[in-house]
C-alpha cells in the first residue's frame, strides 16, 4: 500500500505533509484519502478502535469529515469507506486506488508498476497528488 503525503487545508491550500498510509497493531493497512487535515488519522483510529458505528468521530464545528478510505486486512480481505462510515462488502480485485489520483495510479498499476511507482505516477498526473510516498508491505 502507498500513499502521498500532500496536505491541504484552507480552501485547498498546501500546508505541508500528512501520513495516510498507516499499519495498525493487528497487521491490518489502512489508506485514508481526505482533503481535510485531521481526517486520516480520525479514521484509521476509528479504525482501530473496532469501527463501532456509536464511536464515530464528531466533526469539530463545520469540519469536513469527507473520505475515501481502503482497508486491507491481514488475511487479505479488503474494504471500503467512501465517507459513511460503513464499510462495503468485501471487494475483490486485482488494483484499487482512492483519491483523487486514482484513475492514473490505475493504470500504472495495470502497467506493471509498483504501489509506490503508481502514487509517483499519480503525482505527475494530478494535482492534488504529491509531496513524500510513504509504502508500505502487507
């Protein structure tokens, strides 16, 4: 799994860098893609936590709480949040991608490429995506 590091905030302004690509205690990895700071590490503690949907982190004021996030388990079982805090059914495939890259860290994945090579792909292509990759191995 890999994710880039760009961290907007401020009406999508750069403010830095954020991690999203995360390996909790149990083995599980966790990519959490969000234009809000903050929001990354909300949902990968909420996940961690055991996902208790009466545990769901409360947005401060008029906080964003909008993501996408791709949850690979130890056993290779993967799901997905797109911001409603439910997880999808298992998903099945060869790729996935979240962001707003997604399309072309695809296609680079399709291509032969690595996780890592793709988010770097990813970065070239679309402006949203860039800063330090960060990959990690299940």
């Amino acid at each position: 799994m890999a994710g880039d590091g760009r961290a907007l905030g401020f009406d999508s302004v750069s403010v830095g860098e954020k991690t999203k690509v995360f390996r909790l205690c149990d083995g599980t990895l966790i990519g959490v893609s969000s234009s809000s700071l903050g929001i990354p590490k909300a949902v990968r503690d909420w996940v961690e936590k055991g996902m208790d949907v009466s545990d769901i982190p409360v947005p401060r004021n008029d906080d964003n709480f909008e993501f996408e996030a791709l949850i690979v388990r130890k056993n290779g079982e993967a799901v997905l949040l797109d911001g409603n805090w439910l997880p999808s059914d298992p998903v099945k495939g060869e790729y996935y991608a979240i962001g707003s890259g997604k399309q072309y860290a695809l296609a680079a994945l399709v291509l032969g490429k690595s996780a890592k090579e793709s988010v770097e792909v990813a970065a070239k292509l679309d402006v949203w995506t860039g800063g330090t990759v960060t990959a990690i191995t299940h």
